[in-house]
C-alpha cells in the first residue's frame, strides 16, 4: 500500500500566486470604483435633477442588490465553477457603467447601476474570493493581505483619475472610458483555473512514519507470511490442545479479530488500519477461497455477505422513499445549504460581520458626499483626502497579515479591534472642519480600513470548511444586503431630517458598536461553558 493519504490539500503556492494577481487585478479595478462614484453622481444628480434622497437609494441599492443576489452564488459557483461566474460578472460590470452613462431619469438610474452594475460586482467578487482560498490554507492570511495590498493601489489612482476625467470629459464619458478599464476584469477571469488540478499530498507527520520497516511482515491474498508464522503455529497448537480444528492459514475475519496480532501489524504496517465505514464483506476482497481449507471465519462471512446485500438494497429503498417524501422546503434549505444558520457561532458570526460590513459601506460610499456637505470641499480636495485613505490603507493591509500572526490574535480579535479603533476616528472626524486636519484623519481611516478588510476576508474561511464557503458567504452577503438597504434609506430620512450628516455618522458608530457588544458577550459565554466543563470533568 501507498503511505499518501487519501485526501489532498491546496498548494498554498505556485499558481495559487497567479490566482493572488488575478484577484488582485479584479479587486483594483472594481472596488475602487464603487467608493470612489460618488465623486461621479456629484456631477450626474446635479445634472439630471434628482434628489439627495433618490441619488443616495442609487448609491445604496447598487451595493445591497448585488449582495441580495449573492445568495444564488453558491449554487451558480458549484454549478458553473469560479472561472465562468467571474467572467460574466465582468461584462455585466461594463454593460452596467456603459448604460449608466446613458442615463438621464432616476429609474434608469436603478436599473443600470443599481441592478445590473451590482450583478456584476456581487458575482466577480464571490468567484475570486472562492478562487484564491481554494488555492490557499496555510498562508490564506497572506496571499489575501498580498491581494488586498495591491488592491488598495485603486484606492489610490481612482479618485484623482476619476476627477481628471470628470474635467476633462463631463461625467458621462468619464463613465464610458471607466466601463471599458473595468474590462481588466473579464483578463484576471480568464487567469482562474480549477483548484483541483493542483491539488497535493499534505506532508506526513511524524506518527504517520514508521520507525523502522520489517520487510518480511505482508498480507497475501488474506494468509500471514513466514515472519508470522510463528505466531500462527502457536495459534494452531493452543487450538489443537483446546480439542479444535487446525488450520492451515488465516483468513482476513480471523487475523481481525486478534487484536494483539491487529496491534503488530499497525504498527508494521501504518496504512494498515480498520476503517470505520468497511463492512464485514469488505474483507472478503481478500480472496479467502485462495487458502488451502476454507476455514468457519471465510463461511461466515459468505453467510455475512448476504445479509450486507440485503441491508443495503434496504437503505437505497428508504433513501429514494426519503427523497421522494421531501418537500419543496427541504429541497430549499438543501439547495442553499440553510443547515449552517444551525450553528450559534457560524449566526453570530454572520450578524456581527452583516452589520460592521453595513456600516462600512455606507460610510465609504457617502464619504465623499459628506466631505462636500460637512466640509464643503471642492471635488479635487475631495479627491486628494479619498487618494490619502487609499495611501494608508494599502500599506497597511499589506502588514497587517504579519501585526495579527506577531499579536497571535484570531481574526475575529483584529476586526473588532480595528471597529473600536473606527468608532474612534469617525468621532474625531465631527470636530475637525479643516483641510489639514482631515488630512490626519484619513490618514487613521486608512490605517483602520486596512487592516479591517484582510481581517473581514479571513473570519468565515477560517470556521468554514471550503466545500461550504461559497454558501456561507452567499448567506453573509444576503444579509449583508438586508441591512445595507434598511439604514442606507433610514440614513437618508436622517440627513433630511437633521439637515446634516452628522447624525448619521453618530448612528454608524452606535451599530457598529452592537457587533463588537455581540461577539464579546459570545467570546465570554464560552469561556463560562468551557470553565464549566472543566470543572465537572475534574470533579468526575
């Protein structure tokens, strides 16, 4: 037998790296356009005549219908793979922005940036994220903060090229030559390959190396090889002095059930071992009838092997009157694999992370929104603050990977750190009314936002096993979209009621601050339980 286990692990290298470039080039051109176009509907709301209240839905619905849709992404992604969702993904994202710059009323508005736009970005972001952590394991952490490093160079470029084109074109051109940069997409598409052709053997460890290899010990054909055959003769005389018959070899059933024999030959042999799931008749592979006497163990398990027949033929009955009984609800949770929302942690989990990412996301599309209406900055300085985020925020995903393996933190503590940091410095940002001092402000939003989005990447890969991945983060972005929509429009009604945004930054920081109350008291409920145990086992 072969020492290879059965199963293969990702490569956490080789063309995993190519995977890392092309999320990478994904990520650079589509996630710095949907911050950044608010700098864009400044100039088209103006001009088309539409309402703080219609062009923040536009902004908001673009972001919350894409990831309502991504509850269908994991069963596109287990039927049409990774590489082909993506590239689909990548021409809606252009048809999108081309139709967008044809608009003229707020419903078209919707239908071309807030629907088919967001089509686009919810399936190219659900097939690279699926892409690069079917590549990766052991350094997930960093081929994603290598990825999201090089990603936070768009962060950078796309505000002040986005500014350019806007005086240099008008809006709607600068939208058309966007929609065809945007294609990059559809070439780090074509760069995905199945995972499985470069799938490898995981090292042994050391309890899986034999010490030393006794080349004489082997099974043949279900009889013991002359380095056992001492054994075998002491077998035979105490069942000859017992009054029983002898026998002239072993089958398979009878060395199973030595255990001291069994211990011998596991240790001889470390591929050598009981399965849990074999059957009886599974040791009739052996070839029983090739001893020289058929023995009483060999006619058992003939005997056994028309029972396990009829036991099986049994199960496919039920099963198949199972399937047939299963209503369309069943089906449902099935099709979508709703079995997860069965786990506290993996609910936790998704509430805490719906919630922050909410947050997140209004605020970076309202950003430059709010810098004009609060601070009342012209587009080019708007531009510059949104260019310095960017700045920080790439340097500091590409460190923050090695700042949480330092700390020795699980990712879940590094995202809530960088929350309270957050709330922080969106608090500092209602006191500051100069150009310098948001200068420093961006500054710490960078640092913060860098740091949260390696972290936001890594919690649900992490207590996720990969074959589930793509349904739990389509249940996460369904939510995600859920809670988007809900404060996105109750912030607008906020806006217009309070007649500035900073109401609406101190609700922000409120919720945020419910996913970092959430997942502290989860973290103590535990450690309560685990103590409990602890105790019950040492007074047992």
């Amino acid at each position: 037998m072969s020492n290879a286990p059965a199963y293969k692990v990702p490569p956490d290298g080789g063309y995993g790296w190519v995977i890392t470039f092309a999320y990478a080039l994904n990520n650079v051109v589509v996630l710095p356009l949907i911050s950044s176009f608010g700098l864009v509907f400044q100039e088209a709301f103006d001009e088309t005549g539409l309402t703080p209240t219609q062009g923040t839905l536009v902004i908001i619905l673009n972001h919350s219908i894409g990831m309502l849709l991504s509850f269908f992404g994991g069963p596109l992604l287990r039927r049409f793979g990774y590489r082909k969702v993506a590239a689909v993904g990548a021409i809606l994202i252009s048809a999108g922005l081309i139709l967008t710059s044809l608009a003229s009323s707020f419903w078209v508005f919707i239908l071309s940036y807030s629907i088919l736009n967001s089509m686009g970005v919810a399936s190219v972001m659900a097939a690279f994220t699926l892409a690069i952590n079917s590549f990766f394991k052991e350094k997930r952490s960093r081929a994603i903060g290598v990825g999201m490093s090089v990603t936070g160079l768009g962060a950078i470029y796309m505000p002040l090229l986005m500014s350019t084109l806007i005086y240099a074109y008008g809006w709607r051109y600068a939208v058309l030559i966007l929609s065809a940069i945007c294609l990059h997409s559809l070439l780090a598409a074509c760069l995905l390959r199945p995972a499985k052709w470069y799938l490898k053997d995981p090292p042994l460890s050391e309890e899986l190396v034999p010490l030393k290899k006794e080349t004489d010990v082997e099974l043949v054909n279900g009889s013991i090889t002359s380095s056992l055959k001492g054994i075998a003769s002491l077998h035979m005389n105490d069942t000859k002095e017992n009054g029983g018959i002898p026998m002239k070899s072993f089958s398979m059933g009878s060395l199973n059930s030595n255990s001291s024999l069994q211990s011998r030959n596991a240790v001889s042999h470390p591929d050598v071992r009981p399965k849990q799931n074999e059957t009886p008749l599974a040791q009739a592979r052996y070839k029983w009838w090739e001893s020289q006497e058929v023995n009483l163990g060999s006619s058992i398990n003939i005997f056994n092997e028309i029972i396990e027949n009829k036991k099986h033929k049994e199960v496919d009955v039920l099963t198949t009157e199972e399937k047939e009984k299963k209503g369309f609800l069943q089906s449902f949770v099935d099709f979508f694999d709703l079995t997860l929302l069965k786990d506290p942690i993996f609910v936790s989990i998704l509430i805490g992370l719906s919630v922050a990412a909410c947050v997140e996301t209004n605020f970076s599309l309202l950003l430059p929104i709010i810098l004009k209406d609060m601070l009342k900055f012209e587009t080019s300085e708007i531009a510059q603050i949104m260019s310095i985020i960017g700045f920080s925020d790439t340097l500091f995903r590409l460190v923050a990977p090695f700042i949480g393996e330092w700390w020795n933190k699980s990712p879940r503590v590094m995202y809530m750190v960088s929350l309270t940091l957050v709330i922080i410095i969106r608090t500092i940002m209602l006191f500051t009314h100069s150009y310098l001092g948001m200068v420093f402000v961006a500054i710490a939003m960078g640092f913060t936002k860098g740091i949260r989005t390696v972290y936001m990447n890594l919690i649900i890969p992490c207590y996720v096993p990969l074959e589930r991945l793509p349904f739990a983060s389509g249940i996460q972005m369904f939510f995600n979209g859920i809670i988007i929509a809900s404060i996105g429009s109750l912030l607008g009604r906020i806006r217009e009621s309070s007649g500035t945004y900073i109401m609406p930054i101190i609700v922000l920081n409120i919720v945020t601050l419910l996913t970092i109350i959430l997942w502290n008291c989860e973290f103590l409920y535990l450690r309560i339980k685990n103590k409990n145990q602890k105790d019950n086992q040492l007074e047992a």
